[in-house]
C-alpha cells in the first residue's frame, strides 16, 4: 500500500475521502472475492444532455481498468441504458460484466441475448404508439427505445413541460388495459417503462451469485440505484453520489470522488 494513510486517502484521481468511508474500503478490499458493482451515469460519468455523449471521467475509467486486471476482483456495470448503448458510452473490455436495462440485459462472460414473446412484443408495439403521442406536444420530450420497452426524457424540457409529460404518459397507461402491469420507473428527468420486471438490486444479487462474490460495492446515484443498496448484506459497501435519500452506507458528492474511491480500493486490494 503506498500513500494510504489511516486518517483519509487522497489520490490523483480526485479529493481525500472521509476516514469512515476510507476504514470501509480498507475492510473491504480484504475481501476473499471481490464484486465491484458501478452505475455509469452520474456515477462514472458526469450526467450529460446528449446520453449518447457520456464517458466515464478519465480518472474513473482508469480506475475501473486497475480494479479489473486484479486477481479475484470482477467489475461489473449496472445501467439503466440499454446494453447496446451501455456497451457504447462504456467502451470497456469483455472482462467487465455488463448490466443494461436494470437487469433486463446481462452480459457476462459471453454473449448476451434477450428474447420477448409474442405477447411482449405486442405490448412493446402499443406502449411505442402510447408515449410517441405523449411525446409529440412537447417540446425536447424524447422517447429512447430499449429492448423490452421504453424511456421518456424530458431532462430538456421546461419544468412545465416535464411536468405534464410525465402525468400525461401515467394517464395513458392507466386508461390503456392492454398495457396493465407494466414495470415503470422513475429517475432523474426520465420515466422507465418495461413489459419485463427487473431491478437494479436483483441484477446486484445475481451478479454476486455469478462470481461467488464473498462482499460487494455498489455505487450510484439515482433513485433507481436504491434497488441496489437495498441487496446489500453487512460486509458489502453502498455508496451514494449526490444528494437525495438513501439506504447506502456512504455517500459522495460527484463522480470525481467516486474515482478516488475506486483508486483507493484498487491501492488496498493490490
């Protein structure tokens, strides 16, 4: 261990960390096999109006790659991007686990696959034509297509607008018997909406079970990331970025000290 002191940690990638958090990963980084769960946007990445154009920060990336090539150490990410423009903002190696669509996408440690029925793929039709005219009135409302449905975003939009796309798409749901019992979420500026139901947090657990992790760190910003926190057991880490409500056992301020964190528990676990 070079550079880490008992009482904080800083290191070129970002600000010293508060000595709680840093006593949690030192336990942590002892762990016999390690999970290291990450949310990407907001968490990776600064939080970007063009989602195409999002890149995990140069210091954050890096430390992934560290944490990567150690032994008895697999990293995965867990977005609520689909996995194909997870894969895109990402542009990580196939060693990296993939999480896309809160755990509706998995790719592990081979190809992945997602496959609906005819009845899902009825449901996907008529929920594209529901928020394609939710859409239409407002201006920057978008609707991002995903695998196993859709996402509504009005981070662009006038917080009149936002307002009243997102009611007007919970009306129509609600009025629409055919898409009865759809997953939706909601997040920053965005609503969710899914004919399969998945969970950031059972996307942790089955990652945990896939690499016989013995703990865990999950990091993320959103609310959807509460999922997350929520699967944790004692000896795994949560860890909060931003403000809001949490069940995460530590918090950040931005993905800055994320990446200090990452650096941190890289240096420990080395």
């Amino acid at each position: 261990m070079t550079g880490v002191e008992a009482q904080g940690h800083a290191t070129e990638a970002g600000p010293e960390l508060e000595p709680a958090l840093t006593e949690a990963l030192r336990m942590l980084a002892g762990t016999d096999i390690l999970l290291v769960a990450l949310d990407f946007d907001g968490t990776l990445s600064n939080v970007v109006d063009a989602p195409g154009s999002a890149r995990a920060i140069p210091e954050a990336r890096s430390a992934v790659l560290r944490l990567a090539a150690l032994p008895r150490t697999r990293v995965a990410l867990v977005s609520g991007r689909s996995l194909a423009s997870l894969e895109h903002v990402a542009e990580v190696p196939d060693s990296i686990l993939l999480v896309g669509s809160h755990g509706v996408e998995v790719r592990l440690d081979g190809p992945a696959s997602l496959e609906l029925d005819d009845a899902e793929r009825r449901r996907v039709d008529a929920l594209r034509r529901l928020l394609d005219d939710v859409a239409a009135p407002y201006e920057k409302v978008w609707v991002e297509e995903k695998p196993a449905g859709f996402a509504l975003h009005t981070r662009l939009a006038t917080p009149h607008d936002r307002e009243r796309a997102d009611q007007a798409a919970l009306d129509a749901l609600a009025g629409d018997d055919e898409l009865a019992g759809l997953s939706v979420r909601r997040g920053k500026n965005v609503l969710e909406f899914s004919v399969r139901h998945e969970t950031k947090g059972e996307a942790v657990k089955r990652l945990k079970d896939y690499t016989g992790a013995t703990a865990a760190l999950f990091a993320g910003d959103d609310v959807t990331d509460e999922d997350g926190f929520a699967s944790l057991v004692p000896g795994d880490l949560g860890l909060k970025v931003g403000p809001g409500d949490t069940l995460a056992g530590f918090r950040v301020g931005e993905p800055r000290e994320v990446a200090s964190a990452l650096h941190l528990l890289a240096d420990l676990r080395g």
